[in-house]
C-alpha cells in the first residue's frame, strides 16, 4: 500500500477523532500536542537510516499515541490507542508486520518507558521532545490544568513543583540525538524548576490567620477562571461543529442545484411530469443554502464604546466588535480600567459567555431549520418523482 497516502489518511482520521470527541478538559492531550509530537519524531527519525517499514511505524504510531484520552482513562489510554491504531490499520489492509511496529511504538509510551527498538525511542523522546526545550514551562503548566480538570480538584504549586522535579530527575531520552539536542536545556529546565522549590522552601512555614484568609479568594479565583476557560472552550467547539455541519449540508445541496441546472432542467420539455418533483428539490436546495450561510454569516457590529460605558462597567472588551473602530490610546485606557477592576473583568467575561451562548442559539436554530428542509424536501421531491414516474408508466 502507499506509504504517503497512509499516512495522510492516518492523519485526517486521528484530526477527525479529535474534533468529534475532543474535551475541554484535556487542555494538552489535545490534536496540537499529536501534531508536535509528529513534528519532533519527523525531526528525530531524520537523523537514523529507518526502512520504509519503520518509518511508517513511526508517523503513525505519533499520530494515534495519545488518542485513547478520548475514550478512556489516563493509566489505560495507550492501550486503547494501540487497540484504535489496530483497527484503522486492520480497515486499510496493512501488513501484520507494520501492525505490529505501530502497537510497539505506541505501548514503549507508557510510563515508565522501555522501548525495545529505535523505532519505538523515537516516538518516546518525540512524545517528551518538550523536556529540553523553552516551551516547557507552559507545557508542564497545561498538564497541571488537565491534571486539576481531571481529578476535580486544585494542585498547590509546591507539590506539582515537587513532582515536575521528580518528573525530570528520572527521565532520560533515549536516541543519541535527543541526549545531544536536549539535555542541556532538559537540565536548564530543572535548575528554574529547583529555584521554584528553593523558593518555596524559604518562605515561613507557619502562617497566621490573616495570610489563610488571603489565600481563600485565590483558591476561588483560579476555581472560576477554570470555569470561564471551559465554558469558553466549550462554546467555540461548538461553533465550529455548528460551521461544520453547515458546511458539509451548503456542499451537497450546492451540488444538487448544479446537477439540477446543468441536466435535469434541459431535459423538462421531453418529460413535463417531472416539473413538480424538480421544483421542489431546487426549492430544497435554495432554501438549505440561504439558511446554512445565515449560519456562518458573521454579524457586524458597530465597533465603538464611550467613556460612560466603561464608567458604568458596561463595555465588553473582550470582544474585538465592541472596539475595533476605537482609537488604540481609549481602548489601552480602557482595557487597563477593565484589569485594575476585578468586579468589571468578571462581569465582562460573564456578559462575554451570555452572548457566546445567545449566538451559538441563533446558529444551531437556524441549523436545524436548514436540516429540517433538506430532510423533508428531500423526502417530498423523492416521492413526487416516484408519482411521475408511476404515472409516465402508465
């Protein structure tokens, strides 16, 4: 089979799976992190004289690693995704051999690793390429939100702190590559990380009263900024299903009405009976394109605030039609009002999420009427040809 068209298929399906069960509470596990571990195994097998084979085993075990979060718990997920890498490769008829390599690579993952072939050192330092680099630290901050978001429940700084070291400590990649490339700025990581907890360790361990109270409100802080990040996350995955579905329905009745152009209406003369079920299908069509592109119509808005505005707390700057025609200097000063007020940042960021929720409405209203006239004209036209051809027959 080829090797380039199976990959390709490999990556739209894992994208595929990702966007139809994606979470907000796996904000590193996502489709970005298994398109940066590809990256980085692309980058690290081009350093080893791989066969074809394992090649293939590598891109596409990088792809399905992480995909069994999806579906199932943490301790488990490589399991499920090698189940999942499985059957994709079982449907496009690839060899056992290949199957095999793939399971491999995916299973070596599992913490702690051990991978037994190159193959699968690729994809581990690939999977934990982010060790030795700069975006480590908002890396290991991303598995600390999803951590949180998993148990339910808030992670001190000094015990994830504690953890990370441990973490870095009793890592070592693999490849000869990795070990040159990262090791160094894996050890500059972990020096930042032993400042933190150097840090941490000077402050007074005993607190009084007045410092505990203080640090109730960011307890609480950090509980709703969490909230407002998923509920954010979850009204634009939303949007962009609702974009989705009305994409795939504005194609196929798009084709239709071509079709409908292009040959059934040239053929009405020599069969007048098929007038009826003709109309009705364009109408259909019509119909469905008016309302899916009312769907995806972006609405413009008038793109200015006044100074009573911002006085009244009334001002969502959050959204960019809200200040887009204003001068840079107001809205900077604004901004900075809205950040010195917590009352006016959360009350914009709750008026923000409303009006999330009111235009995700609109869209999936108008949504479903275009699915209910494709659905039902499509069912009428499909009768009433079926009465014509009946009645041309006889």
């Amino acid at each position: 089979m080829d090797g380039i068209k199976l990959i390709l298929d490999t990556a739209a399906h894992v994208r595929g799976l990702f966007q139809a069960h994606g979470t907000s509470v796996l904000p590193y596990h996502s489709v970005e992190h298994t398109e940066e571990v590809v990256t980085a195994a692309e980058r690290i097998s081009g350093h080893y004289a791989l066969n074809e084979l394992e090649y293939l085993a590598v891109k596409i075990a990088a792809w399905f690693h992480d995909v069994g979060y999806l579906f199932t718990h943490q301790e488990d997920h490589e399991e499920k995704s090698a189940e999942l890498a499985d059957a994709f490769l079982s449907e496009k008829q690839a060899s056992e051999a290949l199957r095999a390599k793939v399971k491999e690579c995916i299973l070596a993952t599992k913490m702690p690793q051990r991978p037994a072939s190159l193959p699968a050192q690729i994809l581990c330092d690939a999977d934990l390429f982010h060790l030795g680099t700069l975006d480590f630290a908002n890396k290991n901050e991303q598995v600390r939100q999803e951590t949180e978001l998993r148990t339910e429940r808030e992670l001190q700084e000094e015990v994830w702190n504690r953890a990370s070291i441990q973490f870095l400590e009793r890592h070592c990649y693999h490849t000869d590559f990795c070990r040159q490339a990262l090791q160094e700025g894996k050890a500059d990581n972990l020096q930042q990380l032993l400042k933190a907890e150097h840090t941490f360790a000077q402050e007074p361990a005993a607190k009084d009263k007045k410092e505990k109270k203080e640090k109730k409100p960011k307890k609480t802080e950090r509980g709703v900024e969490t909230m407002f990040r998923v509920m954010s996350s979850n009204h634009i995955r939303l949007s962009d299903m609702a974009d989705s579905k009305a994409q795939i329905l504005l194609t196929i009745s798009s084709i239709i009405v071509s079709l409908l152009v292009s040959v059934v209406f040239r053929k009405l003369e020599e069969e007048p009976r098929l007038i009826v079920p003709a109309v009705i299908l364009t109408a259909t069509s019509l119909t469905t394109v008016v309302f899916t592109i009312l769907v995806t119509l972006p609405k413009l808005t008038q793109g200015r605030f006044n100074k009573e505005d911002i006085e009244k707390k009334r001002a969502n700057l959050l959204f960019f039609g809200n200040y887009h025609r204003m001068p840079v200097e107001e809205y900077e000063w604004a901004l900075k009002r809205v950040m010195d007020d917590s009352d006016f940042l959360y009350g914009s960021l709750i008026r923000d999420n409303y009006n999330l929720g009111v235009i995700l409405e609109r869209k999936y209203r108008k949504l479903r009427v275009a699915y209910s006239v494709f659905m039902f004209g499509f069912i009428a036209s499909v009768l009433s040809f079926a009465i014509a051809q009946l009645w041309i027959a006889h």
